[in-house]
C-alpha cells in the first residue's frame, strides 16, 4: 500500500511539474515558426540570407518551449539530410547547422543578418 501511495504521489509531482500538456501546442507552434522562416526566406530572396533566416526559426520556436525547440531540432537536421542526398560538398551544410544550433540555444539570430535585408525580416 505505501509503495501504491509512493508511485501515486511522484506521478502527479511529475505530471504537474513538467508540464506535458504543453509539448504538442509548443512543437506545433514551432513548425509554424520554422515554415514562416522559410516563406520568408523565399520571399526575401536576398543573396547571403539563408544562414540567418535558419537562426531566426531555430530562435523564434526555441522560445516556444522544449516542444518549439524539439520541432525545430527535427526539421533543422531532416532538411539538412535531405539536402544533404543532393548536395555537392558538406561546407554548407555544416554551416547551416551551426546556424540552427545558434538560434535553437537562444543566440540572436542577426549575428547572421547580411547587410541590406530589409527590415521587415
């Protein structure tokens, strides 16, 4: 019986504690982060963009939460692997990561902002 008690109360310290509930609302928000960080990438089509604008998705769903940050991490590394089926040399790739890794642990993502982009991005 107190073994019983025991597991009952660490499973609802535990629930309540790491909020959960949360994860999936975080990781979807997250994706969204990263598409809108993608549209706008597309949109802006500004030479030597593209390493800011995977900072600013990887920064814009970390601050999600560890489900932002989740989805971020899983559309970061399946974009660079397919990428990487079709790309010549791993320099970029490699690069991008960093950028990824940047955003996702909170470093500002216009450390990688080129000079001109307007400021809407």
């Amino acid at each position: 019986m107190k073994l019983i008690l025991a597991v009952l109360v660490l499973v609802l310290v535990v629930v309540t504690q790491a909020q959960w509930r949360h994860y999936p609302g975080q990781a979807i928000g997250g994706a969204k982060d990263m598409l809108r960080s993608y549209q706008d990438m597309r949109k802006a089509n500004w030479k030597n963009s593209d390493k800011y604008f995977h900072a600013r998705g990887n920064y814009d769903a970390a601050r999600r939460g560890p489900g932002g940050r989740w989805a971020a991490k899983v559309i970061s590394d399946g974009r660079e692997a397919i990428q990487g089926l079709s790309r010549r040399g791993n320099s970029d790739a490699a690069a991008d990561q960093a950028a990824n890794r940047w955003g996702r642990n909170g470093g500002d993502p216009n450390r990688y902002r080129p000079k001109g982009l307007p400021k809407k991005y």
